[in-house]
C-alpha cells in the first residue's frame, strides 16, 4: 500500500482538526469583537465568490424557520451550494442510522457542516467525529452560539457599544438556549442582568455561576414590569412548548409574560426590544409600530452575522 492510499484512508477513518463553532465560549472577547466587524463588513460589501466551489451542509434534525432560512441566504449571497435536511424525518436516521455515521458520511460531502439537533451535546459530539468544521445552530436547552453572535449584532448597532449595559433576559430562562450564550457572552462585557422568569423557569445554575466568576451585578425578578424602566436591552422569549416533559407545567407559565406597547411607556430613550423569534403571543402586535421594536430588524442582521461566521469558520477572512 503506497503513503497515499495510506494518507487517503486515514482521512476516512480520522476527522481532520478544525475549528468548529459549538459554543460561545469558543470564541474570545477579542474573536467576538472581530466577527461583529466582519458581519459590518458584508452588510455593506457582499461577496458573491466568495464561497465558489463550497458545499455547505445544512442538516436540520429540529424544525426551524429563521436560523435555517437565514444561514441558507447567507450561503447562497456568498456563493456557496447547499446540501442536506430540514426535516430528519428524511434522512436516514428513520432508518436507525446513528449521529456518528451520519455526519461521518456527510463530512466526507461538505465544506462545512451547519446542525441542528434536539439532543444537548449532539454538536459537540459531531465535531468530535466530523472531518469539516460544525457549526452549532442549536443543541437542544444547551446553546445557540450563532444567535447569540447576532444579538451581539443587534445589541452593538443599537447602542453603539457592547460595554456596561443594563440587560433584561424574560421567560423561558431555564430552557432557553439564546439566553444561556448571551449570559456567557455579555459577561465579557461588564453587563448587568436582569433575569425575569417564573420560578419554575429560572436561569440555570450554571449561567449564574458565569456571571458571578465575572463579579458582575444580577437581578433575579418575577415582575416585568420592574425590569423595564432599568434596562438598555429588553430581551424577550417564548415559553417552549416542545422542551417540557410535563404538559401540566407548561399551561402554568405558558402566558407568564406578555409584553404590551404602553408598558414602554417611561422606558429609557436607547431601549430596544429584542426576540430571537418565533414569538407566541409575549409580545403583542402593538408593540411592532414602536421604534423601540427591534426584533425584525434583529432577523435580518443574522444573515450578515452568518455570512461572517462562514467566512471565518472556512478562514476565508
């Protein structure tokens, strides 16, 4: 056998090292302030070369509208060919076929692999196996590291810096993953939380733990309504149906918060509402004709941020 059938079937059998995006944590403050300048840079320079000749892998084993949508768009603005699932039950684990071998198979495919997965830990075991990078579009309760790259976005073209700011995080804390990364990722940044849940949908240990290593200041709070006047960012979300195993403990919280344009009223000129979407009924359509409404535009800012995320993440730029 000659060195490079031998250099080839290792390739097959080994995942080549790369630099995947499975959490916020694997990016710095520095990383984070960098890609926040690269999303600036293709909202306003769109490169349609730039992924010629790249197959991008979009496997979707969870439903999802924006951050599917959005990294396809992304994709195909920079040139690049899509490949994959928006539904698994299309592929062939409805036959059985495990994650390893699935994304072992499509790694041999793809440039890059973008995942969804219901199951927290699935991308990090993914990357473990993959010869392409992963990047995380969400794993289960865990983490939704390119959502919470838009927010920073969001957050830095609304107030013009990402320092000292004053954030309300509302709803579903105890399963919402876009809370957990912004935590992790805010905490670099000198912010205040406030943390506005029910009491069966409070932040997880493990987040408040981040913001006291970071000796940072936080409220945990029931009332909404306390919250707003004090905060430069109001961050809502949906109660998730779909992660609670108990159907009697959903229809308890399930319209804990719902936020309405006269409770506005009074709120800091700089406030922007936030919503990583889909939204249910916590936030009212009369909220939507207030310029401190944000969350459209919050959409479409991730199409930028994903095309910043795919450049880097392939070291085009």
């Amino acid at each position: 056998m000659t060195k490079a059938t031998i250099f080839r079937w290792s390739l097959f059998f080994y995942p080549i090292m790369n630099k995947s995006l499975i959490s916020i944590t694997d990016y710095s403050k520095e990383e984070l302030l960098q890609l926040i300048d690269l999303a600036y840079y293709f909202e306003s320079h769109p490169e349609p070369e730039l992924l010629k000749n790249k197959i991008i892998a979009s496997l979707f084993f969870e439903p999802s509208t924006r951050t599917r949508l959005s990294f396809e768009t992304a994709i195909q603005r920079l040139g690049g060919r899509i490949i994959g699932f928006a539904d698994a039950s299309v592929s062939s684990t409805q036959k059985g076929e495990s994650l390893r071998d699935t994304i072992m198979t499509i790694s041999l495919y793809a440039d890059l692999i973008v995942m969804r997965h219901p199951i927290e830990g699935a991308a990090r075991f993914a990357s473990e196996v993959s010869r392409v990078p992963i990047i995380n579009a969400g794993d289960g309760a865990n983490q939704h590291p390119t959502q919470c790259m838009l927010d920073l976005f969001s957050i830095k073209k609304t107030q013009g810096t990402l320092e000292n700011l004053k954030i309300a995080l509302v709803g579903d804390l105890k399963y919402g993953r876009t809370t957990h990364s912004l935590v992790q990722a805010m905490s670099n940044f000198n912010a205040t939380f406030y943390l506005v849940s029910p009491e069966e949908l409070r932040m997880p240990a493990s987040s408040i733990q981040t913001i006291k290593d970071h000796n940072l200041k936080y409220y945990e709070m029931k009332n909404l309504e306390d919250a707003i006047p004090e905060v430069d960012i109001l961050y809502m979300t949906r109660i998730q149906r779909e992660r609670f195993a108990d159907p009697l403990e959903y229809e308890r919280v399930k319209n804990s918060y719902i936020l309405h344009n006269h409770m506005l009223d009074g709120s800091k000129d700089n406030l922007k509402v936030l919503h990583p979407l889909p939204r249910v009924n916590e936030i009212n359509i009369d909220v939507d004709k207030n310029p401190k409404a944000y969350y459209f535009q919050q959409a479409l800012n991730g199409v930028y941020m994903r095309e910043a995320l795919l450049a880097h993440t392939l070291g085009l730029k």
